[in-house]
C-alpha cells in the first residue's frame, strides 16, 4: 500500500545501477517494469476516462479488474492502482488538460515486496530482497554510494521502500532515506540569490559561488558528451562552498517566471535551454540544503528586479548594461547581479510576490 508522502519528512533517493547482475535475474526484472507499467498505463487511462483525479487509494472493483486482466497479485494492483492515480494528479497540476502517458519505467515497491538489510559478508553494502507478493523473488546484491552513507552517518534512516527502475535499458534501485524536517530558523539575515551562468551564484549578502561555470561552458566543445554532469557536479561543489550560518530565508527567482535567453556562448535556442536546465537544477539543490538547515526558500517573480535601483527604488531600461548596474536617477553603481540579489532580498524582507502590481499595465511605477 502507498504510504502517504509525510509533509515534514525529507526524503533523497541515491540510485544504483544493477550493472553486475546476472542476466537471468536482470531479465526478469526489466520484464516485471514493463508489466508494472503496462499496468500503471491502463490504471491511469481508466481513471482519466472516468475523470477521478484524486490520489486516493483505488476501489476494490478497478483493482479486481487489473488483477484478472493482467494476472498480478491484489497487493501488487493496488500499489500500481496508487502510484497511477498519483501520477495523474501530479501531471494534472502541471499541464492541465493533456491525458499523462507513463514514459518512465519507475515503480515503487513497499515493504511488501522487497526488504533491505545489510548484506551478510564482503564485497556488497546491501541485500534487497525481493518477497513475492506479485513481484519477482531474488536477492540482489548491491553497493551502497558515498553521498548515502554520508547522510545515513549525519542521522538519515534508510527507508524500507526501494524504487526500481529502468533507464537506457539498465535496471537501478533507488534507495531512500528520510529524515525529519529541523525546525525553521529563528535568527538570521534575509537573503536574496541572483544566478546566471556568466556571474554564477550571486547573494545579496556579497557572497559569490560558482563563477568558474561560465569558462567551463565556454570550453566545453560544440557536441561534448556529459557536459551536464561536469556541470552537475561543479553546482553541487559550489553550493558546498556557501556559508548558510547567518541565513533565514533565501529569496530566489521564481522558475516559472525566469526570464529566457540570457545572452552567453551559445545559440540562443541551447542557450535558453541551458540556462533554464541549469537553473532548474541549481534551484533543487538549494532547496534541498535549505530545507536541511532549516532555512526557509521564497520564490519571487523576477521581473524587473534586473532594472530596478536598490538604493532609489525606481526603475529603468537604461539602468543596466551587462554586468554594470548604473541608475539613472540617483547614479547608485553596483554590479548588476548583486543590485537584482539585493532587489530579490527586499522583496522577501516585503513579503511581496513581485514589483508586478497589476500584471495588465506595463507603466506601473513605484519605489
Ligand atoms: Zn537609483
């Protein structure tokens, strides 16, 4: 049965490759996915037709239905049954109106199905048990990974639900462990965060992380391979680096409303992708490492925050050229990034959404 996602639970998944499995074994799970997802297919189109959008647990009736017609267990339909509906809901939020299509071949499995413990010997980390109930039975064997047993040392408990999935034809498991939320911080400064890859990580408290990215873009050839994880892993590196200690809040662009096409080194199309990837992603990882300590995320719509004055509060087009922040009104000179941090700052320190007033009239002015 699904267990409820628990609100103040934080949760991270470390993925390992079953690389080194049998091949018997390896068949046998990539044909238990695609069953799994066939399943999941049908559960979400059904309940599509029927117009149920809720991600509650399944009536006994759909889950019989599945069962007769795909030959699976009763607890393994269910499971499928909740995990479809979620998928459905989630979907919904985002795009609204298309019929979702599974494209992933992911399935979570409770501890109905599997288990984990440590593994009996040398030369594994974990042993996952499969135990029937509608999915496969056998022992896998498998490496733990650093970041896990570094967090499972900080106090992480190692969750009894595994994720199993297929990607470019390799079979992972996901494991989880989860962690309960810290309290939110009391003390602290409010702080607002510009990024870019030209500037990197830009605070409105002056700190400034990731400002090698751009040269390392610039070198990367026009179709070099694994640009993203060198990119990934740089951001992660560079996100270690920052000094949280005297923050409360951190105020960043909100992602829906991040401006397109920055200028830099590439097409404007990949530019824009990249840009966009890059921030997606540089995002999640802040708000992963706030949520740790405690520190709370804002998202702000960011318009105008690039050409608005922070030291007048009035904006202007001219204000800004590149990475020189001149006002035209009372001649306040910053750099660019950290005038847009700071204006980012004030908005959280405002508990204001955006300087977007009226989102109808352009020639909204205030200050
Ligand atoms: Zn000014």
């Amino acid at each position: 049965m699904a267990a409820r996602r628990k609100k103040n639970v934080m949760t991270r998944a470390y993925r390992v490759f079953l690389d080194d499995l049998n091949q018997g074994k390896s068949e046998e799970l990539k044909r238990f996915l695609r069953l799994c997802h066939d399943v999941m297919q049908y559960f979400m189109d059904l309940h599509w037709q029927r117009q149920d959008f809720s991600a509650r647990l399944g009536d006994l009736p759909t889950i019989h239905c599945a069962v007769k017609r795909f030959g699976i267990t009763t607890r393994l339909s269910q499971a499928l049954c909740k995990q479809a509906k979620e998928f459905v809901a989630s979907t919904r939020k985002k795009f609204k109106k298309r019929k979702p299509r599974l494209r992933r071949h992911v399935v979570t499995l409770f501890y109905h199905f599997v288990t984990i413990e440590p593994f009996n010997g040398k030369g594994f980390d974990w042993c996952i048990k499969f135990i029937g109930s509608g999915a496969p039975k056998m022992i896998c064997p498998i490496f733990s990974t650093k970041p896990m047993n570094q967090k499972l040392a900080d106090g992480w408990i190692r969750s009894k639900t595994i994720r199993l999935g297929l990607r470019n034809y390799r079979v992972f498991i996901d494991l989880l462990v989860e962690k309960q939320r810290p309290q939110p911080k009391a003390e602290g400064k409010v702080v607002g965060m510009d990024s870019n890859y030209k500037n990197g990580l830009v605070f409105s408290d002056g700190q400034n992380v990731a400002t090698e990215l751009h040269q390392v873009i610039q070198g990367f050839a026009p179709h070099q391979k694994h640009t993203r994880v060198e990119m990934k892993s740089m951001m992660g590196w560079a996100i270690k680096q920052i000094d949280f200690s005297q923050i409360k809040m951190l105020v960043i662009e909100d992602l829906k409303k991040v401006k397109h096409g920055k200028r830099g080194t590439f097409s404007r199309v990949f530019n824009r992708r990249l840009s966009h990837w890059l921030y997606a992603y540089t995002a999640s990882l802040l708000v992963r490492r706030c949520q740790e300590l405690g520190i709370e995320v804002e998202r702000k719509d960011p318009w105008k925050t690039s050409q608005r004055c922070h030291a007048c509060g009035k904006w202007d087009k001219r204000n800004r050229r590149s990475d020189r922040f001149l006002c035209v009104n009372c001649g306040h000179f910053d750099h660019a990034d950290l005038n847009a941090s700071k204006n980012l700052e004030f908005l959280g320190l405002a508990g204001m959404y955006g300087f977007r007033l009226r989102p109808s009239s352009k020639c909204q002015s205030f200050g």
